[in-house]
C-alpha cells in the first residue's frame, strides 16, 4: 500500500463540481479523502481528528474559511491548510497565511500546484510528530 494511503486529506468546498473533481485526483494519486460542503459539516465529523490536511474553500455558506482556520488554530488543532478560492485578494492571502495556511491557490489551480501543497503540509505533519504536546516545540 502507499504511504499516501495512510494520510487522510479532507476537502470543505460548497461546490459539488470541485469536491468531485478534487477527489478524484487525490484518489488517482493515492490519497485518502473525505468531501464536506460546509464549514460545520466538517466540524461535527468524527474524521476531524484524522485529517492530516485540509483543503478549504475561503467562501462557504455558514462560516467562511478563514474563520474555520482561526477556529481550528484555537482549538489547538493543527492541520495544514491548503486554500482554494475564486475570490481571492492579497489581503485574504496574507491572513491565511500568517495564520499557518500552507497554501493559497486560485480556482482553478493547477493540479501540480494543489499536489505540491498537499506534499508540503504532509512534510509539516511528519514534522509536527516530532514537536510535544499540543504542536509545541520541546526543548
């Protein structure tokens, strides 16, 4: 089995479309992956805990994605966050960014471009088991 198996990469996106199309080419690459088509859809998801990266839309329903990420950063919740947006600015970037976000990717992205940031945050979590409790460096 790949080791891309073992990852579990988890997609919030109110467009049915992108879902599919996102899961499909994670599931051609060898990734796990769950859709959700909201912010709290995925929050109540007993798969929370086992997404090891997360692509978000920045425009959702119920909460938007930067919202979502500020949420999951003060739970202590450290998952690496790819966003994927088509209203995207430079100031919503710089946010998502200072905040932890891996990347920042327009719709439509490049498939390379969306895999490269998945095997980033995949490379941040390898490094993160290294850290203490709670994604703390240890002395």
């Amino acid at each position: 089995m790949s080791e891309n198996y073992t990852h579990l990469v988890t997609i919030v996106d109110d467009d049915p479309s992108v879902r599919e199309a996102t899961a499909n080419l994670l599931k051609a690459n060898r990734f796990r992956s769950k859709s959700f088509s909201s912010a709290s859809e995925f929050l109540q998801s007993p798969l929370l805990d086992q997404t090891k990266c997360l692509i978000l839309d920045l425009r959702l329903p119920d909460m938007d994605g930067l919202n979502l990420q500020r949420r999951l950063v003060a739970s202590h919740l450290r998952v690496p966050i790819i966003f994927i947006t088509a209203h995207g600015s430079a100031e919503t970037r710089e946010a998502a960014m200072q905040t932890g976000a891996v990347d920042f990717l327009p719709k439509s992205f490049n498939e390379d471009a969306l895999l490269a940031g998945i095997h980033k945050a995949l490379g941040s979590v390898k490094s993160n088991a290294k850290e203490g409790p709670g994604g703390m460096k240890t002395p």
